[in-house]
C-alpha cells in the first residue's frame, strides 16, 4: 500500500536509495550532503548533476588550473610526481577513497569540507572554577 517508507530519495554521496522519511537523518548522521543539481538550459530544464571529481583547482606547483580528477595525471606529466607504489596513496579515513598524497588536500576540502557546528544564539563566555587548588 501507500507508505511513507515506500518513497525512496538516492543519496548523492553514497548512492544508496534511502527511505524519503529518513533521508535527512541519513545526510547527519553520515555526515552527507545534498547531490548540487545545475539546470541545464534547454526546453525540458532537466537537471544535471555535476561530479565533484570534475571540481577545478589550482595546481600547487604552476598555479593552472585542472580536475580533480586529472590533477595527478597533471603532476605527473609536468612536475616529475611520482606516482610508481603504493606508498604515494593513502586510505582517506571518511570515506575509504585511495588518494594521492599530493592531491589529499584537495580530496578533502571538497569530498569533505568542514562544517561548523551551529550554536543558536550567542556564545556564552566560559566560566572558570576553581575548585581543588591544593591539588596543583
């Protein structure tokens, strides 16, 4: 029949087809975000979903500009990186990804940038107590 739990919504990040009631819980609690949909300018105005791999930065060491995803091809062929064992890719911790130690930085920033947590209202100062002084 009918059911809320019926309605599934594909996860960006991971993929999975997760109940659309426990969609949001799944994007914090896995610290997911929300697939970046682009419309694409055409009659039917579908919407596009770019790859992070596609995501362009700056190489470090000539400041053009590249993929992600071709960043350590890039390296490679123009900045003698070398790319020979397995000692030159590390395990990212979040997500299990092999990345290239020159191009962890990138890896991060855009796999998995850093949120900061929401206080609602203003910060109160931190109050100092001093109990057990003759411990010290």
């Amino acid at each position: 029949p009918d059911s809320p739990w019926n309605i599934k919504t594909k996860c960006g990040t991971c993929k999975n087809s997760i109940p659309a009631v426990s969609y949001k819980f799944h994007l914090e609690l896995f610290g997911h975000e929300d697939v970046v949909v682009q419309e694409v300018e055409n009659e039917s105005m579908e919407a596009k979903k770019i790859p992070k791999s596609l995501t362009i930065i700056p190489c470090d060491y000539c400041d053009e500009q590249v993929t992600l995803r071709a960043y350590v091809d890039h390296c490679k062929k123009l900045h003698s990186i070398s790319d020979a064992d397995e000692r030159c890719r590390r395990k990212c911790l979040r997500c299990g990804a092999k990345v290239h130690i020159i191009a962890e930085r990138f890896h991060q920033d855009i796999y998995h940038p850093a949120k900061p947590r929401h206080t609602p209202g203003k910060p109160e100062p931190l109050k100092i107590v001093e109990h057990n002084k003759s411990l010290t």
